[in-house]
C-alpha cells in the first residue's frame, strides 16, 4: 500500500496529501485512487472490522496534488459539503503558467461549460467561475509565472481553463496546454475550514516538492 501522507485526523474527519496522478476516488480504470488508501489506513490503523465510512465532500483532478479532506462520519460529511457549497471553505493553489501576466494581482471572472468530452470551456451557456490570482515570482528566463490563486467557485477544470483561455496555459498541462509530458504544475496548497462538530477553524499548508517546473522559482 502506498504510503499516505496525513495532515491531521481525528474521529470526525481526516486531513491528507493526495499524490499527483492519483484519482480522488475510484472510477472504472480501477487505477489506485486516495479514497480507498485512506479507507485501508483508517481499517489498519484503528483494527476496525467491516466496511470504514469515508465521505468525499471534494475532489482534485487526477493530475493535480495537495491536500484534501474526507470526513469520517455522515454527520460531518453532510456539514463540511455543506461548507464547500457555501464557498465558506478556503482553498488556495499554486500554479506555473506561461507568460506573464499584465496585472500583478486580479479577479477572473468567466462562464464554465463542461463538455460531454470530459472537457470545459468558457461559455455563455457555461456556470459562473470566479477567482482570484496573485503573482508571487516571474521568471524571465523561463518565461513563467508562479501564482497564488484562490478559488471562489469550484467548476470542472476552472483554475487550468480561466487561464488557459486567457493565454496563460499551465506548464503541464497536456488538456489546456502544449503536450510536453510534463507534470502539471497546480497544487492545492492552502486548506482552511471550521471543524464541522467542534466549529474549530482548522488551517492546513503544504508546498509542493521541489522538482520539474517547480525548481524554477523560490517556494
């Protein structure tokens, strides 16, 4: 069983990093997805017999790494789904885009549309996408741009697409960007959410490994 890395746990919820290339949940590849690692270390960890309960309140896509928590119980399930579709949750990114952007710091606004291709773009027809960027390092060498970005909506593919359509493709990218094999540079870093039984507010950060395109900047 592959190694996770956890954040922080207790018996209502669980906090870990989720790999790059690992799917959150199982789907029909039956590839190795997070969901189900959590489950054997909750079942080896605490000798529990039967089924483990694990609730998915969010997902990253498979290429994207960082952290992300599953809730232990259905009560805490329900309030933290609850919390991300209030957008009271917070949820900060990194991200390596090419080219640089003209405003140091800024708001994009779009509409989303998913696409039965498994594809999105920017839509009339599309759902409200919003976030908020801020540019951390640019690399004149390179060409690239590492940002902080926060997201307000949470649409399929939003962060890769929003810049994407404006000219600033993620380095890695192979959907939205130039196919060059290389790992997407996105990762959620920041997590931050009140505790859904003791109303806590939990913050949770994690940087990237310092590998690929991500050597290129200060992290």
């Amino acid at each position: 069983m592959k190694e996770i890395k956890v954040l922080y746990e207790d018996n209502h919820i669980i906090v870990v990093e989720k790999p790059c290339n690992m799917l959150s949940q199982a789907d029909n590849t039956q590839d190795e997805d997070l969901g189900s690692l959590v489950k054997k270390y909750i079942k080896e960890k605490y000798h529990k017999p039967g089924n483990v309960y694990l609730g998915l309140v969010h997902r990253l896509d498979r290429p994207v790494g960082g952290i992300m928590v599953f809730a232990r119980t259905s009560k805490a399930a329900k309030r933290l789904s609850e919390a991300f579709n209030k957008h009271t949750v917070v949820k900060k990114y990194l991200a390596i885009c090419h080219g640089r952007l003209e405003e140091n710091e800024g708001r994009f606004v779009d509409k989303i549309e998913r696409l039965d291709d498994g594809k999105s773009i920017v839509s009339k027809q599309g759902k409200e996408a919003v976030l908020d960027y801020k540019v951390l390092e640019y690399n004149v060498k390179e060409d690239c741009s590492l940002v902080e970005v926060s997201l307000k909506t949470g649409r399929h593919h939003q962060i890769r697409v929003q810049f994407a359509s404006r000219g600033y493709a993620l380095c890695g990218d192979q959907r939205y960007g130039q196919q060059d094999k290389k790992p997407i540079c996105l990762y959620a870093y920041k997590l931050e959410f009140r505790h859904p039984v003791t109303q806590e507010e939990l913050s949770f950060c994690l940087k990237p490994e310092k590998k690929d395109d991500w050597t290129k900047f200060t992290l």
